[in-house]
C-alpha cells in the first residue's frame, strides 16, 4: 500500500508540474496596439436619422411567403434618395425578387474582388407583444441615446452602415483598387434565396470574390466568465441546420377509450429521449480556436482549464454544457419546435407529428443528425424524416488570411482594449451561401452587445446605441478602404 501511494502521490506530482508549465506557457498575446491608431467616429445626428428612415419602413419576411414586395421597393427608393452619390456612382441592380446588388469597379479588375453584405428584411413582432416595446417597434424613435425599433441589430444597422461608409468615400474622391461589390438580399430571415440569386448572377459573370464579410458576430461585453474585457469575435463557420419530422400513426377513436400510449404519448416519449440525450460535444473547430486565443487573457482559474484540455475537457464540457449560448457552441443542439395531434380533446389523434430543429456543428452533418435521432428514439413507431432542405455547416475561413488579419485591425481600432478572436456563429446568415463560393467569409458587425442584448434581437426593445451607431459607420468605412486597397 505504501507503494502504490508513493506512485499516486508521484504521478499526482507529474500531473500538476505539467499542469503549472503549461499555464505559465498560456500567456496573453503582446500585440502592438500603439500601431493601431483609434477610429474617430463622427456624433452625427444625421446618420441616426438615416437608419431610424430605414427603421420606419416595415420590410417583413414571413415563413414560407414572398417578400413583401412594397416595402421593400419603398426602402430601394429610401436609400437611393439618401445616398445619391453611391447610386450616381455604383453599377446598381435589383437581382431577382427584390435583392440589391451593387459594383464599385476597381482600378485592378484582375484582382478579386471582396463583398460586404448585409439583408434589408426584418422579422415580425409577435402579435400582442408590441406593448412590451419602451418604443413601438417600427417607430424609428431616437430617444435616450438609442435608435429603436426592428432592424438595428439586425440588420439594417450592418446595410445603412456600409452604404454610408460608401457614400462617404466616394464623397471623398476615393477608387478602391479592388472592386467592391454590396450584396444585399432580401429574405434572409427565411430562405436566402436572395443570396443565392446574387451568387448566381456573380457566378454567370465570372466573378470569384477574395473575401465576403456579413453580419453574424460583434463585440460582446460581460458575455465571457474570466474577463472583464471586450471581446470581438469573428465568425470564421457557421452551424449547418436540420429539421427532422417525428410522425405516428394511431387507429383514433374516443378519448373516453384511450390505448396504453396515444399517438402523442409515443410522439412526446420520442421528443424527451432526443432531449435527454443531445449529442455529444466537440471542442474543436472554430469553437477551440477561440478558445486557444481568448483563454490567454482570462483569470487565472480559466486559464488552467483551457490550457489543459488533455485533462481538464469534462470539466469544461460541463462548464459550458450548463448555458444556452455557450452548449450552441460545443455541439449540435437539439430543439423540438413543433408537436401537434388531435384538433380535439375528446378526439385520440390518429396522427401526431413533431418537428425537431437540430444546429449542426462544424465536423457533423445532416446525415449524422438523422443516425443520431434515429438510434436516440428507437422506436418503430415513429417515422423519422427530413423536414425541408437541410443545410450543412459552412467552411471554416483561414485565420491567417490578409483579409482576417485587416478585420482584427479594424476591431482594434474600433475597441482598443479588446480580445479579438475567431468564432462560430450558431445562428444562420446569408454568408452561408458564400462558403466555398468566396475564398473566405467573415462573420461581423461592429456594434457592442452586453448580455440584455442579446435578447434584443428578434425579440423586443430591439435598439442600437446612437454613438455605437456613428462607430459602425467609421469602422465600414475604415474596413472598406483597407480591405478594396490590398
């Protein structure tokens, strides 16, 4: 016995000094920002009166319908009466249903050319929920240092902001070397086909672009447990998504004569295993690339666990297992969205259905969602298909491309104190449809979000702070000018 606590106690000895060298290695990046000089952001009322025009204009998508074709013709005509100079001067066209896409040409057409995108459709307000706003959602007010209203955060901030970045460097007699080309769709919040006709049409002309920036990550406040610095994160992938359909079918008949187990009764028990047994977690990707980047600047505590992964990885999947927003990044989530059965309470239903909605991590795809929902249920009753077309996650972008490392300089610039990592975005963008298609894709908005805020969007009180605003412009404008001079 003395032995074997002589070995533990020496293998224990081993383990830690491992542990401390490693941690002692994992110290923050000593990156010059004296070098980066900060963006000067104008305090423009006049361009907190430009997006809260764009605010008024309700250009709603709704699931499974067309765009509404009015509004958005309404917001077309808006932004050429605010940016006369960006029409007068970009090739400008509406591509297929209501889409914009603009082309500055460059001085270089042999270079590729890079895209800044961004979508002129918002989503609903939930009906009754409008009495909950501070401000009625599509007022446009300006009050309390913010401009409200559906649509700045997402995302008419991002198009109003890079058409004013536009404007102004035409203003000011600027030809980028590379062409820069606006890519606006107009139904991202449902299909993004609108993107996909842009590519289309793209593609028709030969165009291969270097470099496609969108919306999808910002800088986040108060968000990451181990500092109290900014962080601003660059979505290099997104998730893929899935919806898979759960049906059963029953004989029916009156409720007052149930079998053991209705149709819903089998419909739920398959919903609750799916959720009791998600699947399993990755650190790996995009997602261990942030954390190998922004682990370096965190508490101490923080540091030993990211730097010692080897042995540390259970207590970090449980860490991060324990919140919604960071279990989106670590593994394909799980998430019943629709169940229905019979229309009546005394009717048993002879069919139920239920529809699964799963996020699907970089290194997974569809068909692993449908092995996993399949094997998770196992249950002959219940019929497993696809729901709609699935989409795989995008590729992940270089980290050491000319284009990221000008990003992270402007980040920089725009917030000198901050960490600026790589990311996954877990929601879905049009930038989806560029991956494979532009040599990379960037994923970010120059706007600021604390932890109240990330409700804001789709939900209510949707807002973006009127300075925040007037930095998102010179932060385009700087991006714009650097990125089309490479």
């Amino acid at each position: 016995m003395k032995r074997i606590a002589i070995v533990l106690g020496l293998g224990l000895l081993v383990v830690a000094i491992v542990v401390t060298l490693r941690t002692i290695r994992f110290v923050p990046s000593r990156i010059d920002t004296t070098a980066i000089p900060p963006l000067s952001a104008k305090n423009d009322s006049t361009l907190a009166e430009h997006l809260a025009g764009a605010i008024r204009i309700p250009t709603l998508s709704y699931q499974d319908s067309t765009p509404r074709r009015a509004a958005l013709a309404e917001l077309h005509a808006y932004l050429a009466n605010i940016f006369p100079r960006t029409h007068a001067t970009l090739a400008h066209e509406v591509v297929g249903d209501s889409n914009l896409l603009f082309t500055w040409a460059g001085s270089d057409t042999t270079l590729e050319p890079i895209v800044m995108m961004g979508h002129l459709d918002v989503v609903p307000v939930e009906p009754g929920s409008e009495r909950l706003w501070t401000h009625p959602p599509f007022s446009g007010d300006i009050a309390d240092g913010f401009i409200w209203g559906r649509g700045t955060l997402d995302d008419k901030v991002g198009v109003l902001s890079i058409l004013e970045a536009v404007e102004a460097l035409v203003t000011e007699g600027v030809r980028p070397r590379r062409t820069v080309l606006l890519a606006f769709g107009a139904d991202e919040e449902v299909a993004g086909r609108g993107a996909r006709d842009i590519i289309a049409v793209l593609r028709s002309r030969g165009v291969r672009p270097l470099v496609a920036i969108d919306e999808g990550s910002a800088v986040v406040r108060g968000v990451m447990p181990g500092t109290s610095r900014p962080v601003g994160l660059i979505g290099i992938s997104e998730k893929g998504v899935a919806s898979v359909e759960l049906t059963v079918e029953a004989p029916g008949g009156h409720s007052s004569m149930p079998p053991a187990q209705t149709a819903v009764g089998v419909i739920a028990h398959a919903v609750d295993r799916l959720e009791m047994h998600p699947m399993p977690a990755r650190l790996d990707g995009p997602t261990r690339a942030m954390f190998e980047r922004v682990g370096r600047d965190l508490a101490l505590p923080y540091r030993i666990v990211i730097q010692n992964l080897w042995l540390t990885r259970p207590l970090l999947v449980r860490m991060l297992s324990r919140e919604a927003t960071t279990n989106a990044t670590i593994r394909t989530t799980t998430a019943p969205t629709v169940i229905q059965g019979s229309p009546k309470d005394n009717v048993l239903p002879i069919r139920a259905r239920a529809i699964v909605n799963f996020r699907i991590i970089p290194g997974e795809t569809p068909d692993d969602v449908l092995v996993h929902v399949r094997t998770t249920v196992d249950d002959p009753r219940v019929k497993i298909a696809l729901n709609g077309e699935p989409t795989a996650p995008s590729p992940v972008s270089s980290t050491t491309s000319a284009s990221y490392l000008t990003l992270e300089r402007t980040i920089r610039a725009l917030e000198p104190d901050a960490i600026v990592a790589p990311s996954l975005v877990v929601g879905a963008t049009d930038g989806r449809h560029y991956g494979g298609y532009a040599r990379d894709v960037y994923r970010f908005l120059p706007v600021s979000l604390g932890p109240d805020d990330l409700a804001r969007i789709h939900g209510k009180n949707e807002r973006v702070g009127v300075h925040d605003y007037s930095r998102a412009v010179a932060f385009m404008t700087k991006l714009i000018r650097d990125l089309s001079a490479q």
